[in-house]
C-alpha cells in the first residue's frame, strides 16, 4: 500500500480499519497513486494477485485486475476478475496467477502501447501447508542453518499456537477445523523453517517463469 499511495497501511488496534474486501470507496487512499499516474501518461494498467487494500483496483488506476478473494489461502482460491463476482479456481492461486499473467505478457505482443503490471504472489505468507508437495518436502529440517541465538538454554524454541497459525492461518484460529488442531508429530522450528524455504523457492520458480516469459516478448 505504501508504495502505490505513500501511506502505510493504517489499522488502529482494536478496530477493522479497512473493509473485508475491496470497496469503491477511495477515502483511505486520497492521493493519486503510481497506476493512475502511468494512465496519464498512456499506459495499460494491470493488477494480479494479492491486493488487501480498502479501495477497488478500478477507482485507484488499474484498467485490469485480478486478485483473490480469500487473503491468506494458496489452493481452493476464489478469485475476482474486475468487478466480478469471483470464481474458485483448480490447483494452487500462485499457478493460475502465474498463468494468467504470462497470458496477459503475450497478449501485450502485438501491441504498441506501454504498459505497467504489478503483481503481488502471497507466499511466502502463511499458510506454509498450503503448497505443492514438491516445495513442503523441498529440504530436510536437519540441514537448516540456526544462528546460535536461537536456542534458549540449549534447547529450541516451540510455541505450539503459533506454529499452527504459521501452518494453518484462519483455518486454525478462526475455524478451528480438526486438522489443525494438533501439530504433525515432532514437529519443531527447523520444520517451520524448512517449510519456509519451500514457500520461497515456490515463489522463485514462479519468478523465473514470469522473466522467461518477458525475455520471449523482446
């Protein structure tokens, strides 16, 4: 939110500041913003993925956009296109985002026009269990790194609320679904990390495939 409108994002403790979803109502972000700048200067402007901000896309510059409904969910995803209604997608959020963005890239083929894109992928944001089985089993605990400031009288640190709101997000505090109320068996902080790295490398390979695709549009 900073970087679109120079404010940080405002939310008094005790009170929802911003709306569940987006809202065409611009009275938190008052000021011009980057995309409606780059419209006056003649350039497409799209927006994929995450937004968690008040203001719909539309009234703050974007002439396209397509983001998720649910904030903090990587699969069974229900996505907004515009001001549609929003649709559940297959598979993983960051997948189709990927898809439709590099759709978008080719479609700017055969056009002269500028364009400015910004996309916003969720992970490495919780849940870090919802992911691919090739990044959740992507590295091994035991070959994690810890700086020695970690360990607490020897020992590691474990806070079994956190750790399932780390793994779980919403669907453990606020649904409490039974699945998530007990951790995986002897899970423990090198666990988290590992599944952090997985996360992160999810949202490398998806880079990759986005400055591919730019490179084959030159």
């Amino acid at each position: 939110m900073g970087m679109l409108s120079n404010y940080a994002e405002r939310r008094p403790d005790g009170t929802r500041y911003m709306s569940e979803y987006p809202v065409d109502d611009r009275v938190h972000m008052p000021e011009q913003t980057l995309p409606e700048v780059f419209k006056t200067l003649g350039y497409d402007t799209a927006l994929f993925g995450k937004w968690h901000i008040q203001p719909a896309p539309g009234i703050v510059g974007f002439d396209y956009s397509l983001f998720p409904r649910v904030h903090h969910r990587h699969s069974g995803q229900t996505f907004v296109e515009n001001t549609g209604e929003g649709e559940v997608v297959d598979g993983f959020s960051v997948e189709f985002e990927s898809d439709r963005v590099r759709q978008y890239l080719r479609g700017r083929r055969t056009q002269d026009d500028p364009f400015f894109l910004y996309y916003s992928i969720s992970p490495p944001h919780m849940p870090l269990m919802d992911a691919p089985d090739h990044y959740l089993n992507r590295y091994h605990p035991q070959d994690i790194p810890l700086r020695p400031n970690v360990f607490k009288d020897g020992k590691l640190p474990f806070d079994d609320h956190w750790f399932k709101v780390y793994l779980w997000d919403f669907l453990h505090y606020n649904h409490h679904l039974p699945y998530t109320e007990k951790l995986p068996d002897g899970f423990d902080l090198r666990r988290l990390i590992a599944l952090y790295y997985g996360m992160t490398t999810w949202v490398d390979d998806m880079i990759g495939r986005l400055r591919n695709e730019l490179e084959e549009c030159n």
